[in-house]
C-alpha cells in the first residue's frame, strides 16, 4: 500500500489579519451609519423637515429705504415639516451671503411657502445676470426642539441685475 501524500494549504497569517479588519471596519460602518440615521431621505434633515420642489431666486436692486444695501435678493421656498413640534428658520446663505435673522416658524405637521430676503453691498458672480437659469446652492439652518439641521438645497436663480 502506497501513502498518500496531502497538500495543506491555508490562507496565512497576515491575508487572515487583514480580511478580519476590513470586515470589522464594514461592521462598524454599518451600525454608526443605522445609530446616527444617516440614510435620511433626500433633501432632509432626517428630522421631518423638508424644502419641497424647487426653490425660486430673484435679485434686484434695492430700494432708497436699504442704508448700505445695493441689492436686494429673495427666495421663494415651500418647507414641510412632518414633526409634531414647532420647527423655525433661522438662517439662509446663499453664495457666501446670510440672512442670520429670518426667525420664520414652520408649524408642525404644516407645509407653508416663504419668501426669504438677504441684503447685500455687493453680487456675487455666482447670481449676476450670467447665471440666469442656473442652479444655486441655499443652506437653510432650522431650529428643531433640541436640533439644529441645516438643509442644502438647490435653487433656481429667476432673475438678477
């Protein structure tokens, strides 16, 4: 009788090592992106609060009433909010210029639309008369209860100077 040879092969020490941390690392992915709710739907906050359809800018030239303001830009945005409790706008930025007084209340379970303005010295390139048609980003800051989300939308520049 004849003896049989067996090849023993395995995986070594170090491919072992690695393919452990790559899939603790995907575990531990996994349960922080389900703990802190991070699969919110699109253009929320995770929250309940949510900017619905596409929020319309316009800037014009200011009136005489507006000491140090040349132009004058408005947002036009209708906002959701599913929670139960009372949300607020508190700010709006758009092309590194903010309104960091709007203090607009979002009841709750209502959906409402808002015109939002910003006062500026001078435009930005980014919503001169060029950039008609074109989207721009919005960051809008809620007051939610305990939180603070702030929502980054796309807006459509209407019309401009």
């Amino acid at each position: 009788m004849g003896r049989y040879i067996r090849s023993r092969r395995a995986i070594s020490g170090a491919v072992t090592a690695l393919i452990l941390v790559i899939v603790s690392v995907a575990l531990a992915l996994a349960v922080a992106v389900f703990a802190f709710g991070l699969f919110g739907s699109f253009g929320g906050s995770g929250n309940g609060i949510q900017v619905v359809g596409t929020p319309v800018i316009n800037v014009k030239t200011a009136g005489t009433n507006t000491v140090g303001a040349n132009y004058n830009i408005t947002v036009q945005l209708t906002v959701k909010n599913t929670e139960s409790t009372l949300a607020t706008i508190e700010s709006i930025s758009i092309a590194g210029l903010t309104n960091s007084s709007v203090n607009q209340q979002v009841a709750a379970g209502a959906t409402h639309t808002y015109t939002l303005y910003i006062l500026a010295e001078t435009l930005p390139t980014t919503l001169g008369v060029n950039n008609v048609g074109t989207s721009i980003p919005i960051q809008i800051t809620f007051a939610a209860g305990a939180l603070n989300p702030t929502l980054t939308v796309y807006g459509n520049l209407n019309t401009s100077v």
